[in-house]
C-alpha cells in the first residue's frame, strides 16, 4: 500500500482530523472540466489542475494517510511536524469543486477542491519533527536509506500530496511510534491543540461535503483527436484507472496479472527536475518484487525516450533497490506509430535493442502503444 502525505497547516489541521478528511486546493480555481470535453482555462492553469488530479487519484482504499503541518512561527509551531497514522477509507480522490458551496471553504479559510475521506489506523498524539525525519542521521548508514522522497519534496515545493515508497514509510511509522512510546489515542475522534501541537480526543463531527467522481478521459480524448499535448491528462488517467479493473488492457500490459502494493506519479528521482512519469511495484510471489518506472508519451516514440528511462533505471539502481529488493523493468508507453516501416521508427527500436545490451541488470524495455478505440484508450504490448 502506498502512503500518501498531505501538507496542512495550523488552521486546516483540526477541520482536516474532526472530519476525517484529506484534501487539497488550488487557490481559487474551479475545475470546469471534469467529465467535460471543453475548458475556459489557459493551457498552464488547466495542467496543473490535471496534475493534482493525478496526485489525488494514485489513492486507493486502505492506502495510508500522514500529515504534515507546516511551521508557522506566528501559532508557535516552529518547525514542521509529521502526524498520523490514517488511512483511506475508499479508492480516488473526491471533486468538491470551488464554489460558494465548498464544504467547510470559510472554516479552512482556502479551497480544498480535492477530497479524500480517511479513518483511524494508528493514531498518535506527537508529531515527529521535520529535523527528526529527514535531517537526523545518526541511525542512518546509507544516503539510499534518508527520506529522499521527502526531502525532494521540501527542495521543489508546490505539492500538497505526495507519496513516498514502503521503505520511507517504514521509518517515518517507526519514528512517530517511538516519538509516542507506542501509545496510541484510544478512541476514533479527534482534534489538533495548537497550543501543545497534539493530536486529542474531541466529539463526534459528520462529513457533509460533495462526493462527485472525478473523469478526465473526455477532456484526454478531446485533446487526443485534435493533436494537443496531453502527457498529464494520460499520466491522471492511467494513475486513476490502473489496477481497478477499468480498463482491462492497461491491466494486462502493465500488471501482468500481478499484484501492485505500490503506486506512484511524479516520482522525484534526483534534486534536479527528474520525475518518472509513473512507478508500480508488483508482487511476484511471495519474496519477489518487480518495480516499474513508466516514461509516457503523448506523441509516437522516439530514439531520445531511453535517454529518460536510463536516467530512472540508474536512479532506482543506487537509491531504491538496496532498501526494496526489486527487479527492474522499465516501460514506455506512447501513442501508437501507424507506420512501423519507417526510419524513424527503426531507430527508435535500434535505441531499444542498445539499451537492452547496456542495462543487463534490469529487464528489456517493455514497449507499449495505446490508441482511442471506441471512446476508450486500448494498450497493446508491441513486440521488438
């Protein structure tokens, strides 16, 4: 299961635990495309959208839930805190779109437009400090084993969910129960008491806000048929569908009829702006794992796509694999090239055979197309 942390602050922290709620916003902007072809928004403004979409729709049920409470000096909280232990209590991200009807919009005092309902799991009063998690080292013996996913968090910004890998997770529950001394809270309502900075038992409050689903394919395929960049839209799409059986040939390609206990997008690997696109880590049995990092592509492929997935692969090489024993099998899935005669199309199979004989220590390239076959994106491994 992934865990997902959510940024809050010292105002939206007690709404965020009396209404068992996640959530995130972007200013005042209104999602006007959501199960819609069309958008008033300009091009910068709607991808943003379509990437925090992405963010809120790698949730599924049981997925685990952390906040993590900005400094704010002026509350006296003067240093970011991790809480938790939450999970999701089901699949997706929620639409409560930015209106005058926003659920509790005057309380947090800013637009959640993203909503993820949560319930209890291992709920501890303590927070652990941002310089305990990510910048203490003394029981640290490797670079791989710091909170990476964190800390390239905190250097880029902007993100108000982010997941981080089992192994990060791992750590970050290790520390909040030592923190507490394994004492967890009792009962399954809560408050946050700014004035300790702990979480505390509080009365029984009902979530009320909107519950509208959340669908990007009309938007995609709009932009699909008329040539338009749509790399995010694809990344939500596949990120909201993958391994819920939606789309049974994104299941078969991708998965192989393994089990995914990972999912992630946006994936930092590298305190420049490297990101793999998407990542799953598949369970082979029962002590073999098999980590995807998946470079997507809104056009055909080209020779340059492999230059990305080295990039991924010697990443996943030095800083994931010593911490998640996995085998590695990089993926590419990109639109459909109708003529596989041409010379541009050999070169890029060419790219692949040279990669392959570079990188024996992961698997080949699994190559994938899609195309739009009765309203609907169709996946098809292509064999090189």
């Amino acid at each position: 299961m992934t865990t997902h942390v959510f940024i809050v602050d010292s105002n939206t922290f007690k709404y965020h635990l009396e209404y068992l709620f996640a959530g995130t916003g972007a200013r005042d902007e209104y999602i006007d495309f959501n199960d819609k072809t069309t958008t008033g928004l300009n091009y910068a403004t709607e991808n943003n959208l379509v990437g925090m979409i992405a963010d809120s729709q790698r949730i599924r049920k049981g997925d685990y839930i952390i906040f993590y409470l900005q400094q704010n000096k002026a509350k006296g909280v003067f240093e970011g805190k991790f809480y938790g232990i939450f999970k999701a209590k089901e699949d997706l991200s929620l639409l409560d779109n930015n209106d005058d009807y926003q659920f509790l919009k005057n309380e947090l005092q800013k637009s959640l437009t993203f909503r993820t309902l949560i319930e209890p799991f291992e709920v501890y009063p303590k927070g652990v400090t941002e310089w305990e998690a990510l910048d203490e080292i003394k029981y640290i013996h490797s670079p791989n084993q710091m909170l990476w996913s964190l800390i390239y968090r905190k250097l880029k910004g902007n993100r108000g969910n982010t997941m981080i890998t089992v192994y990060e997770s791992e750590r970050l529950f290790k520390l909040l129960k030592d923190k507490n001394k394994h004492q967890m809270l009792s009962e399954n309502t809560f408050t946050f008491d700014v004035s300790t900075q702990e979480i505390r038992q509080d009365e029984i409050h009902v979530y009320a806000g909107r519950k509208e689903k959340v669908n990007i394919l009309p938007r995609l395929i709009e932009k699909y048929e008329h040539n338009q960049v749509f790399e995010s839209h694809l990344q939500a799409y596949i990120v909201q569908n993958i391994g819920r059986n939606t789309n049974q040939s994104l299941d078969e390609v991708v998965l192989g009829g393994l089990k995914f206990e990972w999912l992630g997008n946006e994936v930092s690997c590298g305190v420049g702006m490297q990101r793999i696109d998407v990542m799953v880590s598949l369970v082979k049995g029962e002590n073999n794992r098999l980590v995807l990092p998946i470079e997507l592509k809104a056009i055909e492929a080209s020779q340059d796509n492999v230059i990305q997935i080295q990039r991924y692969v010697d990443w996943l090489e030095q800083y994931y694999i010593p911490n998640r024993i996995s085998d590695i099998q990089p993926v590419l899935i990109a639109k459909k090239t109708v003529n596989k005669n041409s010379e541009s199309y050999k070169k890029v199979i060419e790219s692949f055979e040279q990669f392959n004989k570079n990188n024996t220590r992961c698997m080949p390239i699994k190559y994938i197309e899609y195309e739009l076959e009765e309203d609907n994106l169709n996946f098809q491994e292509i064999s090189y």
